[in-house]
C-alpha cells in the first residue's frame, strides 16, 4: 500500500514538473541598448533598454527594441487593422537572434540583427485565418535595410525580408494592439503562442514572438 502511495506520489510530482515546464518555457528580462550593427541614424530612434526573452535553460531566444515614438503618417481605412496610422514600410523596431530564431510561419531565421518594419498582409485569399488583423511586421537584415526613415512600399519590402528568410516568402511576426495590463511584460496565448507586450511611445502594442500560425 505503501508503495503504491509513493508511486502515486511520484507520478502526481511528474506530471506537475512536465505542465510546470510546458506552461513556463520562456521569461523575460531587460535587455541593454541596441547592439551595433545598426547603419547611421537608427540607434538614436530605440529606446534606451529592449526587451531579452529567455529560454527555459536561461539561454536568450531573442531580444527586441522598439522607437521611442511611434510611427505616423498612415491614414488607412482598411478593415482589420489595427495600427491604421503607421505609414507601410515604417520601421518599428529590431530583434536580435544570437541562435538559430523562427518567424510566425516557421521559417528558420539566421542568427544575426534585424529591423522590424510594419506591413499589412494582402487581401488576396492567400491569408485567409492567418490572424484576426492584418497587422505584421517583416524582418530585414540590418546589413541591408539604410535608411531608418524610408518606407517602402509593399512590394520592395517583401523582396527586403526574403534577405532575412532565405524563401520567396518574407521572413514575419505577428503584432496587434495590445490589452495587456503591464508594460513590457510576457504572457502566454493558447498552448504554443509567448506575446511580448510593450508600449511603442503611448501606442500599446503585442508581438508574438514565439509561436506558428496554423493556416
């Protein structure tokens, strides 16, 4: 009887220690200032810390600035978006990779820095259940992306980001207006999606920073 209880016991411990690990695989922690890499101009529009998310063995996934200020100049009226005053191409942020990262559709991302610019996905059919608002940024590698205050448009800034993915697809991540209560602050959507909630001057804003979109 004994044996059966302790067995009982350690089953119960197994299957906390398993949903304990499932349910806290990333953290979050302040990262320092950008990290070179940046061309002229950039460094000064990013905050002065980022954002570090960690993995479950302390090492870092990525890490993640944003502008001191938003950026303005869209007027859009398109329906399900969320940012509809961010001019397309904008530049947003930069996210750092010191390992092997994956975007929103799983491609593989290269370790390396990269700037982070605003689009919104096409309404062609192509995108359908892929997210609730078209809002995306793309990723570009800060070797090649010059001028912090361009803004390309659709078509230049995917042939942009296939540099970042290494496809004919862009290399994306997924951001929405953010509900969250603190800033910054990382919170679990469903079983596989880890939201990075940050402010971008006033403008609350989610990235997903972990996570495959199932369509």
């Amino acid at each position: 009887m004994k044996k059966h209880l302790f067995s009982s016991a350690l089953l119960a411990a197994f299957i906390l220690a398993s949903a304990s690990a499932a349910f806290a695989q990333y953290k979050l922690e302040t990262a320092g200032a950008v990290p070179p890499g940046l061309a002229s101009g950039f460094a000064s529009l990013f905050q002065p810390q980022g954002s570090k998310i960690l993995n479950a063995d302390g090492s870092v996934f990525c890490e993640v600035w944003f502008r001191t200020t938003p950026p303005t100049g869209g007027k859009t009226t398109e329906d399900a978006v969320d940012f509809p005053s961010f001019p397309q191409g904008a530049l947003i942020g930069v996210i750092h990779f010191p390992s092997t990262g994956a975007d929103r559709r799983g491609q593989t991302i290269k370790p390396g820095l990269y700037t982070l610019r605003y689009s919104m996905y096409p309404v062609n059919g192509d995108h359908q259940g892929v997210s609730p608002n078209r809002d995306f940024v793309l990723l570009v590698p800060a070797s090649e992306d010059k001028d912090p205050n361009a803004t390309p448009n659709f078509d230049a800034l995917v042939a942009m980001s296939r540099k970042a993915s290494g496809t004919p697809h862009p290399a994306v991540l997924s951001i929405f207006k953010s509900s969250a209560e603190s800033f910054p602050s990382l919170t679990q959507a469903g079983e596989k999606d880890w939201v990075l909630n940050v402010k971008v001057g006033d403008v609350p804003m989610s990235l997903i920073v972990v996570g495959k979109a199932e369509a």
